[in-house]
C-alpha cells in the first residue's frame, strides 16, 4: 500500500509539473516568426510616441518582464526589444502609469485592449481605427492567463 501511496504522489507531481511547463512552453513554441530589424527601423520613423519597457518596475520579477523600446503612431505599436515569454499576453492602453497586478485590476476596466500579443521579441500591433492614442498615456502587457503584470510604460 505504502509503495502505490509513493507512485501515485510521484507521478502526480510529474504530471502536474509537465502541464506547468506545457502551458509555459507552448506559447514560446508556437510563435510567430519575430519581425526583422530593418522592418522595425522603417516603421519607427512614423511615430508619434516613444518609451520604453524597463525590467525595474514594482511587478517586475524573473518571469514577468520587458525591456523594450516602444515606439507609437496612430496605426502601429512597435516593440523593439523583448518580452518575457508566456500566454495569453494582451495589450492594453490606459490613461494611469501602473506598476503591478494590482494596481492594473484597479483600473483593467477603464483600460483599452488593443490586440493579443503572440509573439516575444520585436513584434508590430495593428491599432483599430476606433482607438485614438492621444485619449491615453500608458501602454501594458498584461497575461490574461494568469492575471498577472508583464510590463507597462507610460508614452506621454
């Protein structure tokens, strides 16, 4: 009886370990193609805004980051830099810089979304023709996932 009791709680931590990293690794495998420099350069020239993602904010950790520059027109979020890797990455504009988990959910529902994030390393956002920049002054990724702050930073 002892031995099933060991079994059963060793492969029930394997498991459960297995579909952790699952979920961590499936988007990073799943990917799209990072888009190249000279692409970005190019559309860096027609920005309004620039800021950046700095890995020293308060929600800040080892899973959970961005160093970046960012730059911002009226059609195009264009991340120059990474991101830290994970799922259901989101990106929103806000009218309030914040730092961490809880100072987002605070505000997530005055927040605008503007598209998904699918990739981890120098990637273009297509901005809708209803959203107008200039209404707001921050920009975050956000893992819906897990309701946890991946990075922020505020553009004016």
């Amino acid at each position: 009886m002892k031995k099933k009791i060991v079994l059963f709680t060793s492969h029930s931590i394997f498991l459960i370990f297995g579909v952790g990293l699952g979920i961590y690794l499936l988007p990073i495998l799943t990917a799209p193609k990072s888009i190249e420099i000279t692409t970005i350069n190019e559309l860096e020239k027609n920005s309004l805004y620039t800021t950046e993602f700095v890995r020293e904010l308060r929600g800040s950790d080892l899973f959970h980051w961005g160093e970046a520059k960012v730059t911002i027109s009226n059609k195009k979020i264009i991340v120059n830099g990474s991101i830290a890797p994970g799922p259901d990455y989101k990106l929103y504009l806000t009218n309030t810089f914040v730092e961490n988990e809880k100072e987002f959910l605070k505000i997530k529902n005055r927040s605008k979304y503007v598209s998904d994030v699918k990739t981890f390393k120098n990637f273009v956002v297509d901005i809708s023709d209803e959203i107008d920049i200039k209404n707001y002054n921050s920009i975050i990724i956000w893992c819906e996932a897990f309701n946890e702050f991946i990075t922020s930073a505020k553009y004016k």
